[in-house]
C-alpha cells in the first residue's frame, strides 16, 4: 500500500445498516481502526528528552506516514530511578510522552501532519536487579557501568560486557534498570480506560502450571528453590490495556515482549522462557485461574471480549531458534481470527516478503480476535526521507493492520 494512502488517520465507520432499519433496531456501527506494532530499537532517556536526535526524527517520520490509531512500541526505556538520565524528583514512566511530544507531534517531513497520541507506559523487568545469581556464572552482578550513548547518527551505544553481566542476574536482561521496555500510544480520539489495565510484571513463572522451566545437563533445576519462588515469567510485563474505541466498542489490547530464545545455554532458559510468555496469552485467552496481575486479581479475558495481541513476540511460526513453536500455537488457537501474514511491498533482497526484522525473521505480531476482521495490512520498509545513515532506522519494521471493530 503506497504512502499516499496511509497518510490519513483511519478510523471511520466502515458500514451502518441504520438506513435499511427502522431508526430503533439501528445496527451499531463498526469502525475501522489502524493497529501497528514498532520495535523501535533500545530507544532511551537522553534521546527522547532532546528533539533532535537523528534516529528517533526518522522513527517518528516512519510512524507519522503509517498514522496507525494504536501502535506499540518495543524497546523504549521506562524511566524510574536508578536508570541513566533520570533526574531525581520526577515522575518516572514519562519516556513515552517526551516522544509524542518532542519527536510526534512535529512534522519531520514536508507535508506530514503531526500525531497527538495518549501514551501509557508501566515498570519492566529490564534491567531490574534480582539480587540473585540468576545465569549461574558463579557471581551476583549487582552493579552496572554507564552505558555508551548514541553516535552521531543516532544509533544506540553497543552492549559492554559489564553490561551483560548485570543484565543477566536481573529479572528481565537490561543492561541498566528499565531498558528495552514498552510503550503503548493511543490516538486522543480513543480512551484507555486506566482503571481497567492489567499488568503481569511480577508474576512468578511456577505459578504456571506444566511450564518449561530450564533445567541442568544432570536432570536438576537450573534456578534454585528460592530462585524459582521469585523468578518472574515476563521478562518485560504483559499489559491487558482496554480502549475505548468511539462506537462503544472496548478492544483489549494485549501487549508483550518476550525474551529472545537465544542468547543461553544448553539449559535453552531464554527459549523456554520465551516459550511459556507467549503461553501465558494462551491462558489468559480461556480465563485460567492461575492467572494473578500486579494488583492480585486472578484469571484471564472474559470469552465475549475482543482483543488484538501486539508486540516483537521473537517468535517466527516457521522458522528461528523457538521452543516447540509457541507463536504457531498461538496463531492456532480458537479465540484467534485466522489471516493472512502482513506482507511488505518493497523487497529487500534476502528477506521474506513477510520477514519482520533485518535478520530475516517474522518475529512483530498483529493478532486479532476471531470477531474483528481485517482490511488491510503490510510490513512497512519504505526509508523515510531523512535516510539516516542509509538505512531503515531500527532493525525491525513497523507491523501494520487496519482492524474491523462491531459497534456495542
């Protein structure tokens, strides 16, 4: 779909039966909603508090262009204190916003309009130290050195290997407190009802029952008896975030990113991990009662509600380093509208026309209910215009769908 087209906010009625009808048996009116999930590539304080910085100009120009009503973003630091360039006596978790207002709500190309959106952001397990030996190295790793700021282009400073020890014994792998996290951007148009999210950070990954925790070469568990008590599943949160769409329609928009399953052992602790993350959606799908948020109220989705899960889930249904296929699972399972995979329309040699990521994997997920349909979608490759460094400006591609909500 060529840029013209998706230069314009979406969201419309799509069809009414009201003139065929008596005005009192009115159908409700559906409504068309563009959802798109972003992996925008370790995206952190000090570059969303500038209005600058080169990468992130690009980034927001690509999201200006695509105009989704909904989008996720992966990979963007929450802020809180203890993390690089958080600044004593603010409110944390305000990240986000900086880049709605700072880099969104101004035009980064001739001709675009900015976007206003109402960002939500929650804690992360990035990078939140354990206090444990969680990577059996032998030592805890409780502390973590200035990591290295972007370059002139604007791409992220690279991993040290003090970094990576720290990030290894904390809950979630960060190598500072709250990197690589989420964000979740609302067109103003729509409400997220605030008191309704559900967030899983805390979450003990045995409180889920058969799961794949690692275990040793001699058959023994990899973590500890205290370890497994405490050990969180998500390696960043799950977030159930309702929002209120203009027809009366709530969509439940279930947001994730788990652990890569690589980056290990021969334990395949990240591919299991990233196994029973992907699961728990499964589970909060047929409301199982294990199931217990940050404010310990149990269960899952109720069976008439909608939802669209999102997010860089690092899981191809065919191909990649997965264990036991969880994405093909989840794409499988009957609360899941059956769709076609969103396709790029500009080719890049050596990827797959629906390859997500520069290396060459379906890894960034729209999922819709089985209720919703699907108008439209696409992989979004085009370079934007100020072609930083000859190149798209993160290592993932935006994920597009236009999604066909029922009026309530």
């Amino acid at each position: 779909m060529s840029a013209a087209i998706l230069a314009a906010l979406i969201i419309f009625p799509l069809h009414s039966t009201a003139e065929q009808q008596p005005a009192e048996v009115a159908a409700p009116v559906a409504v068309t909603v563009r959802i798109a999930t972003f992996n925008i590539e370790d995206v952190r304080t000090e570059d969303v508090k500038r209005s600058d910085q080169p990468r992130l100009k690009a980034i927001a120009e690509v999201i200006q262009r695509i105009r989704p009503n909904i989008v996720l973003l992966n990979e963007i630091a929450y802020d809180m204190a203890g993390s690089p360039g958080f600044v004593e006596g603010e409110e944390p978790g305000q990240n986000a916003a900086r880049f709605v207002t700072n880099y969104l709500r101004v035009p980064q190309a001739a001709g675009l309009e900015p976007i206003t959106y109402v960002a939500f952001m929650a804690p992360s397990n990035t990078g939140l130290f354990s206090g444990h030996d969680l990577d059996n190295d032998g030592a805890v790793t409780a502390t973590y050195p200035v990591p290295p700021g972007a370059n002139a282009t604007g791409d992220p400073g690279p991993q040290t290997k003090e970094g990576r020890l720290y990030g290894n014994d904390c809950w979630g792998f960060g190598t500072f407190p709250g990197q690589y996290a989420m964000a979740l951007l609302v067109d103003e148009r729509l409400v997220i009802e605030t008191e309704k999210v559900r967030t899983f950070q805390r979450m003990p990954w045995d409180y889920m029952p058969g799961n794949f925790m690692p275990s040793k070469a001699d058959g023994t568990a990899f973590y500890s008896d205290d370890e497994k008590k405490l050990f969180r599943l998500s390696s960043k949160s799950h977030w159930d975030v309702p929002v209120k769409l203009p027809n009366g329609a709530v969509l439940h928009v279930l947001c994730s990113h788990p652990t890569p399953p690589v980056f290990d052992g021969p334990e395949d602790r990240n591919g299991r991990r990233n196994h029973d993350e992907i699961r728990l959606w499964m589970d909060y799908l047929f409301n199982d009662p294990y199931l217990v948020d940050d404010n310990s109220n149990y269960g899952g989705l109720a069976a008439d509600e909608s939802f669209v899960i999102l997010g860089d889930l690092n899981a191809d249904p065919k191909k990649g380093d997965s264990y036991k296929n969880p994405i093909g699972k989840l794409l499988a399972n009957r609360r899941v509208l059956k769709f076609e995979a969103p396709k790029a329309d500009l080719d890049i040699p050596g990827l797959e026309a629906t390859d997500t990521a520069m290396f060459k994997m379906r890894v960034d997920h729209v999922i819709p209910s089985k209720d919703l349909q699907v108008a439209a979608s696409g992989v979004w490759r085009a370079l934007p215009s100020s072609n930083v460094g000859g190149k798209f400006p993160s290592d993932h591609f935006p994920v597009w769908m236009d999604v066909v909500v029922p009026g309530k």
